[in-house]
C-alpha cells in the first residue's frame, strides 16, 4: 500500500483531464493506499468532487490567490509545504508546462529520482514501473525509481481514466508563500482554438501544402466541428503559416491523440517521431509517394483545399447521425 | 557578463534508431549539438556581444562529445568544459549534481541550456540545476533581453505566452523561436582549434552527497509496427464518404 500525492491542474476554469489521467495511475500504484489531490489557486474548490470520483480521498485546497498564476517559487513552496506535511510514498504530476517546470525542481530538492512523460505505469511484483517514450517516440524504455520514493510526470492523453468513487474529505491548507524571484507581467493567450494540442482527441495538422497563414483557415474549421486541435509541420512554422506553439515533431510536441489528420505534409523522419503513435492517422497529400502515406491508416491522393472541405461536410453529416 | 551554457550531444534527428541486444546501437550515428542547446548557445553569443563578458559551453559525456564542444567553440563561444562521463551509472539526479559541482566555484550572471533533449526529452536537468544553486529560473524561453541586473523574458507556456520578469542570476531553458542558431565560419572552425577545452572527471569533484543514479531502464524496445494502411481510389467525393465511414464505423474514432 502506498499513500500517492497527485498534482491537479486546471486551466482557464476548467480541471485538465491529465488530472484525472493521474488520478487513474495514481490508483494503480496505490495498491489500496490514500490517493491525496492537490488543488491551488483560489477556484481550486470547485473541483474537489470531481477529484473526489476519480479516486482521491483526500483532497487538499491551498486557495492562496498567488498561485492562480503559475511561478516556480510559489507552486514549489506550496508543494514543498503539502509534501513536508503528507510525507507521500510516491509522486505524479501532469507532464505539462507546470508539471515539467516544478517536477525536477521538487525532484532536486529532496534528493529524489524523476521519470518524465510516462505513459504507461504498471505494478510489478510491488515494484513501480513506468513506461516512457524516448526519442520522440521513435523508441519506448520502461523505467523505475530504485532508491526514494517513485515520482513521474504523466503525459496527457495516454492513460484511461476511471471512475473510482469513495468518501471524500477536503482539506483547506494554509501556506506560507514569501520572496518570488519571478514576477509574471503578463499572459497573452495565443492557443488559436479552445481545445489544447496536448490533450486533443482529434489533432489536423497543416505543412507546406498548406501554402500560408490562410490556408490553415479550413484546417480550424475541421477541427472545430470535431472538437479537435490545430497542429503544424516544422515545414508550416518555418515558412511563417504559423506559430512555432503548434508545430508537432521531435523539436516541437509530440502528441497522441485519437484522430490524427495530416494535411499537406510529406512525413519527415522528425515529424512522424511526433505523432505517428496517434490512434488512426489519415494523411492527405498530392504526392502518392510522400512518406507520411506510409504511417497512414487511411490516405486520399488529393489536393487538400478540395478534400477538406468535403470531409468537413461529411463529418457534419456523421456526427448528425451519432 | 560570464554566461554558462550546458548542452549534450544527441543522434542527429534523422537518425533511425537500432537496438542491439536491448541497447541502442551508436555505430555509424551522426551525432549532432541537440537542436534546443543551440539556441541556448546562439543566445548566449548574442548577448555577450550586445553585454560583453564570457561564454562558457559545458558538457558531460564520452570523448565524442568534445566534438559538440568544438562546434559551439566555432560558434563563438569563448572556453568549454567537458565532464567525462564514461562507464558512469547517471541519470539526470546524478547529472544535476554533477554540473553543480562543477558550475559552484565559478562566477556567473546566467545559465542556458535547452529546454529538453531531443533523445530521452525528459528536460530536467535544467530545473534541477537551478535547483541544486538555489537561483531562479525560467523555462521554454522564446525571448529574452538583460537591463542590468533584471532580465526581461518572454517564455512558452503550451502556446500561451508569459512575460516574465527576474533578477539575476536566473537559469532559463530555450524553446523554438527563440533565434536562429548561426551556423559556424569557417574563421570561427580555425579560431575555435586555440580555444580552450578544460578536462575534468566526475571521480575529481566534491559532492556533499552520493550521486549515484536514483533511477534505471529496464527495458528498451520498439512500438508495435503498424500495419500498411489503405490508400483509397476513385471519385474524391467518394474516398470521403468511404473515409468518414471508416472513421466512424471501423475506427470508430468520429
């Protein structure tokens, strides 16, 4: 049995499922132990039920309204504080902007060992064992803490979540947060759609054949009737279509969502490392030859201003009928 | 200004990846400068020029890393360091502790490193420096300038962007668009030649604690292959009917 700490994370108002996912893998290496959630921020309340059907039974509320904002030394002092206080026999945290800036730190601090971006995480004969992508994807290592306490980060999109229903008991935790050396002036929200290209269920993603900015104009409104995310080829970011935020591949995300639409993109080496382990990849291109075709479920040989919006058309009509 | 500059030496992104016995094969690799470093690298150049001061590029790593040391030399970097890290059982706890040894002791206003590696992309090194120093830092920067003793930040927050202000000292980690590396002259290949290299080993420093690592891999290996997929024919109204069918009803992802 072990008592496993989870970092909870929302954005713009609304709980990321990676918390959840967390939640879900948290419950397997618990093996019967106290999941403990901890939610910051001073809207952080709204979400204790939710937290509390996923499996935490205790959830920790720390409201303090300098945390609504992300900075390293106040999320790291808030942690440091719930962890000095639950003294956690394991650790996760969302392998996000957040979680990828605070893991190692809270890492470094108590001497501990991380593994980064898993997604996967097994119980083995009492041992913890995560599985992680490595060069982007092009490779998988699995991997365990062999001296401390397990602690990863967990990559969005890849663990299911479940339902895991219990008592609940919310904690209001007071903290102390003093002397930030980093003052955040500003956040200029740039993400084009609602839906996070991490966290996408259905990701298009655009390349050269996407021509300019403008073209990538039917690619959003195909991802918006599905719910989906605008994603981009190195290709796109690099002739200046669109902002390098988007572009997926081994120097930029890597995603893995349900539904991956490739639009006017040949298939580097480097951008299939980035999502060629997506559920179904449907690739559309004018040349038969493109390397993308060969990662691809299903391909059309066409040009993409014609197919696009004719899939969007007929996706509507499908999704009537669901 | 005396600016540090942590990078590795990665497979070059085309690079396929072959496993012998369960380990990856390095023969034949091209190793290159891992992409996220060179901006660190380019930036330092850029703001030594605009601050003065001296850019120090470190590494750890067997004896072809000296190589990336050499290019970022040929950059413009000033002096590099290399940490010989053969037949050493490190992982990124070992590897912050390391560079901590290495780094406490020498005068600097600003650390750089890229924000991952575009090989075991587990990017904490840099935080856990920071850490390990106790100094701030910033990561997935995409803009910088210094005003004396504050640096002015613009950093990547999954596509939103922040602007963040810190003092000095400050460790920040570079992200696409922040600049375009340059790529070396052939004046800076041979200036680079009399620049100096300094050698130390990991059994040489002091550590207040053990470095050795706190996590191992079991197991490598490969994703399971896909099968070819379908590419469709005939009228293009058509191959999308047949695809949003698919979709729905065999992949059932719509």
């Amino acid at each position: 049995m072990r008592k496993v700490l989870v970092l909870t994370e929302a954005k713009a108002g609304n709980l990321r499922s990676v918390s959840l996912e967390a939640l879900t893998a948290a419950h397997r290496i618990a093996e019967g132990g106290e999941i403990i959630a901890v939610a910051l921020g001073s809207d952080a309340n709204q979400f204790a039920n939710v937290l509390g059907k996923h499996g935490a039974k205790k959830i920790y509320i720390i409201g303090n309204k300098v945390l609504d904002v992300y900075t390293t030394d106040a999320y790291s002092q808030a942690l440091r504080q719930v962890i000095d206080v639950v003294q956690p026999d394991a650790i996760l945290m969302p392998h996000t902007a957040i979680g990828k800036d605070l893991a190692p730190r809270i890492a470094a601090r108590y001497g501990l060992g991380l593994v980064s971006d898993v997604i996967d995480v097994q119980v083995d004969n009492g041992d913890v064992i995560f599985t992680r992508p490595i060069y982007s994807g092009k490779a998988f290592e699995k991997k365990k803490v062999v001296s401390g306490i397990p602690f990863a980060t967990v990559r969005p999109n890849n663990i299911p979540v479940e339902e895991i229903s219990g008592t609940i008991e919310i904690l209001h935790f007071h903290v102390e947060i003093k002397d930030l050396r980093t003052i955040v002036k500003e956040v200029v929200h740039k993400t084009t759609g609602d839906v996070d290209l991490s966290e996408a269920k259905v990701v298009i993603s655009g390349g050269r054949g996407v021509k300019s900015a403008d073209g990538f104009k039917p690619l959003q409104e195909l991802a918006d009737i599905l719910d989906g995310a605008v994603g981009a080829s190195r290709g796109a970011c690099d002739a200046e279509y669109c902002d390098y935020s988007l572009q997926i591949g081994q120097t930029g995300k890597v995603v893995t969502p349900d539904l991956y639409i490739a639009c006017g993109i040949s298939g580097a080496i480097q951008h299939l490392a980035g999502m060629s382990n997506a559920k179904i990849v449907v690739a559309i291109n004018k040349d038969p030859e493109a390397p993308i075709f060969q990662v691809a479920d299903y391909g059309i040989v066409g040009d993409l201003f014609e197919v696009i919006p004719l899939l969007t058309e007929e996706f509507k009509k499908v999704l009537a009928h669901v | 200004m005396n600016i540090l500059v942590l990078i590795k030496q990665t497979f070059d992104t085309e690079e396929k990846i072959i496993l012998q016995k369960g380990i990856i094969n390095e023969d034949g690799v091209n190793f290159i400068i891992n992409p996220y470093d060179e901006f660190a690298i380019e930036e330092a150049i850029k703001l030594r020029d605009l601050h003065g001061g001296e850019v120090t590029v470190i590494t750890i790593g067997p004896e072809r890393a000296e190589n990336a040391l050499r290019t970022a030399l040929a950059m413009g970097a000033d002096k590099a360091i290399i940490i010989d890290g053969e037949d050493q059982d490190l992982d990124e706890y070992s590897i912050a502790k390391v560079l901590a040894a290495v780094v406490k002791g020498r005068e600097f206003d600003l650390i750089l490193s890229g924000n991952l590696g575009v090989d075991y992309g587990s990017g904490q090194v840099g935080p856990r420096l920071a850490e390990e120093l106790n100094i701030a830092q910033v990561t997935t920067i995409t803009y910088m300038e210094i005003n004396g003793e504050t640096a002015i930040i613009e950093r990547d927050a999954e596509g939103d962007k922040e602007l963040v202000e810190v003092s000095l000292p400050v460790l920040v980690t570079t992200q696409q668009g922040l600049n375009e590396p340059r790529y070396p002259s052939l004046p800076g290949i041979m200036k680079a030649k009399k620049k100096p290299i300094e050698r130390l080993k990991i059994d040489d420093l002091d550590f207040d604690d053990d470095i050795k690592a706190k996590t191992t891999v079991m197991e490598t290996y490969f994703p399971p292959k896909k099968n070819a997929g379908r590419i469709l024919n005939g009228d293009l109204k058509d191959q999308v009917t047949e695809i949003a069918n698919l979709l729905h009803s065999e992949a059932k992802v719509l």
